[in-house]
C-alpha cells in the first residue's frame, strides 16, 4: 500500500510553522520535516535585509505581461557578491521561466564553483508586494536542491512577504525524499 499525506502544524506563538509529509509504504511509517522560521524584518541581520531589497528590485524587471505575477530573487554567494533575477514569460504559456531557475542558471554558468550562501524570493501581484511570503514552485525545489547539493554547505533561504519572511535553513528540506544522483545508479 502507498498513500501521501500533507499535515500543517503550527507551534506556540505561531513561530514555528512545521509541514509534515507522511508517507506509509508497506505498513511501515516515516516522517519527514521542512522547518520554516517566521519573522519579522526588524529580526533580519543587514545581509539578509539588502538580499531581500535587491529580489524586490529584481521584480521591477520581470517580464510578466500574462499573470502580472512580478518574481524577484536574489543570491549571495560566500565572496559577498549578488545576483538577481526574475521571472520572464512567453506567449507560449510553458517557454517562460521561474525567476528563481533564472537566477541560479545565469549564477552558475558564469560562477560554477562558487558556493551560494543564501537566496530570496519576493513577489508582487499587479505591482504590490504579496501579503503572504511565495513559495517555490516544486521545478525549481528541485533546482535548487541539485544546486545544493553541488556544494558542501547549505543554501539559506528567505521567502519575503510584506512585513514578514519565512527562513528555511538548507534548501534541501522543501523537497524531502529526493531524487538525485544518488536514484540514477
Ligand atoms: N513564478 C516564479 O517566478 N517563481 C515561482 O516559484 C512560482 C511562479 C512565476 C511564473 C509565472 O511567470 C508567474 O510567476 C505566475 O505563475
């Protein structure tokens, strides 16, 4: 027997915002966690304040005509230096491109053995900022999983909402039970 469950569990003070995957094989049971810590800006350190200014920038040059869904994301490798991004459409629906696949393809083409500290996503519908921090997509979960796991330590990462951020400590917990190198042998 297979069967997936999502649970959505919310600790005191509303801190803590944990989101299970159960997953039941063969009667047997394993839980995964992705811990997501909610804050507020005046908790941020200068570092991840200027990475967030910079993906809200970012959204000003998304090229979004068809949702007016404007993505901005941003990285920092371990030198100081940042990237930005965004999200570019096509009339043709499935030819655009998540701002956070745009980033990490253009940073690591020109920088492949650069590791990457900490990235963000910020987003604006119809020109204001999203209430709600944006998640990633599942396609670029998994890009940023095969980034990480190019390098030996963790990417941070800071989804930005209007006035307040979720941070995940190593993107490699949004995306549990995960194909990679390691399935294809
Ligand atoms: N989008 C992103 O850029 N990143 C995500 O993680 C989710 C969605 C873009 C794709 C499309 O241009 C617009 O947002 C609406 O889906």
């Amino acid at each position: 027997m297979y069967h997936v469950a999502y649970v959505m569990k919310f600790a005191s003070g509303n801190k803590f915002l944990f989101l299970h995957c159960i997953i039941h094989l063969d009667m047997e049971k394993f839980i995964l966690d992705t811990e997501v810590i909610v804050l507020t800006y005046n908790e941020l350190n200068s570092s991840q304040l200027k990475l967030i200014e910079t993906a809200f920038k970012a959204c000003e040059n998304s090229y979004s005509p068809y949702s007016e869904f404007s993505v901005g994301s941003s990285l920092e490798f371990e030198d100081g230096e940042i990237f930005q991004a965004n999200n570019q459409e096509n009339a043709a629906y499935p030819s655009g491109l998540c701002a956070e696949r745009t980033l990490l393809f253009y940073a690591k083409a020109n920088n492949p053995h650069k590791e990457i500290k900490r990235m963000v996503i910020a987003a604006k519908n119809h020109g204001k900022a999203t209430k709600q921090p944006v998640s990633p997509c599942g396609a670029c979960r998994q890009v940023m999983l095969e980034t990480a796991n190019r390098q030996n330590s963790p990417i941070e990462l800071l989804l930005a909402g209007a006035d307040k951020v979720y941070m995940i400590k190593d993107v490699k917990t949004l995306l549990p039970l995960q194909f990679n190198a390691e399935s294809l042998k």
